[in-house]
C-alpha cells in the first residue's frame, strides 16, 4: 500500500497537475503532457489504491481477533476476489504506459519533474513504482500458499484459502 501511495502522490497527482497547467498555458499540440498521456501511463492505480485500502483495512481488523483461530485471512480476500479483476486493465496497459512513458522521457518538463522527484522516492524510479501492481497477484498467490501450508487441513481457512487461491491463479493466466 505503501507504494501505491508514491505512486499516486509523488508522480500521479503531481503529472496530472502538470498537465492540466500546461493545457490552460500552452498552444494546441505544444504541451509537454497531455492529460490523456498522463492517464495512459497510470491507467487505473487509483482504483487499485483504493482497493487496497479497504483489504489493508480488513486484515488488519481481522489480525485484531483475540483468538487466532478465529482468523480467516482467507475469508478477508475472499470477500476482494472479484475486485482483483482491477489488475487484468492494469497488466493490459502496461505496454501503452511503457511507450507513452519512452516518449515522455525527453519532454523538458516531465524530466525535469522526474529530477526533481528523483530524491523524494527513495531512489527508485517511475518505472519501478509502475511495475508494482503488476507484480502483486503473483505475490499474493505466494503467500496465500504459504498460509494454506500453515493451515489446518480441513479448516475453513483452508478452504477459504485455497478458493481465492484458484481465482487468483486463473486471474494470473488471463493477465499473463
């Protein structure tokens, strides 16, 4: 979540106002970003973002139960399954934000941005930060498979477990 949070505050919303100035300030066809260019290049973080927030959310209060057999973390990503789908638009633009990204590189304003920026990221870079929420379902599925190790077998962890395991596996191969 951490990261998502750069990712939208260090380069997203700062490009976005970037653009929206150079609209109002620039003839047509001269800006150094457009909006559209902006939007192509983060396509739907924001939702992304803001699904996480809910599951951090979530797990948190479900790590909060005073019994730890009455945790379900499988029962908590259950319940996000079909908010993962937000992923497969994600990984489906990664190669029109890598191009729109490759032309944006020697636009005055938007290198002098990525300067600027380049000490406040903890010296990593936008590409780094886009790549991310790409890599997150592959994650999750590790770990969930490490819980389901962990779990008893018959347990309903485990079924929750290895339910949302299934479904994130076959997101992997419709994003792959």
């Amino acid at each position: 979540l951490k990261f998502l949070g750069v990712l939208l505050h260090q380069f997203l919303f700062p490009l976005r106002a970037l653009a929206k100035k150079g609209a109002k300030q620039e003839p047509k066809g001269k800006k150094d970003i457009s909006e559209a260019e902006v939007e192509a290049l983060f396509a739907n973080v924001e939702s992304i973002h803001n699904l996480h927030e809910l599951l951090t959310s979530d797990l948190a209060e479900e790590h909060l139960k005073s019994k730890l057999d009455d945790r379900n973390i499988g029962a908590v990503f259950s319940r996000y399954t079909s908010h993962f789908r937000l992923y497969t638009e994600y990984c489906s633009n990664h190669d029109k934000s890598m191009a729109v990204l490759e032309d944006l590189q020697d636009r005055g304003a938007f290198k002098s941005f990525l300067q600027r920026n380049a000490g406040t990221t903890g010296g990593m870079d936008l590409i780094a930060f886009l790549i991310m929420p790409i890599q997150r379902i592959p994650r999750y599925t590790m770990l969930l498979k490490q819980l389901l190790q962990c779990s008893p077998e018959n347990s309903p962890q485990s079924a929750s477990l290895r339910s949302v395991l299934r479904h994130l596996e076959l997101l992997e191969l419709e994003i792959e």
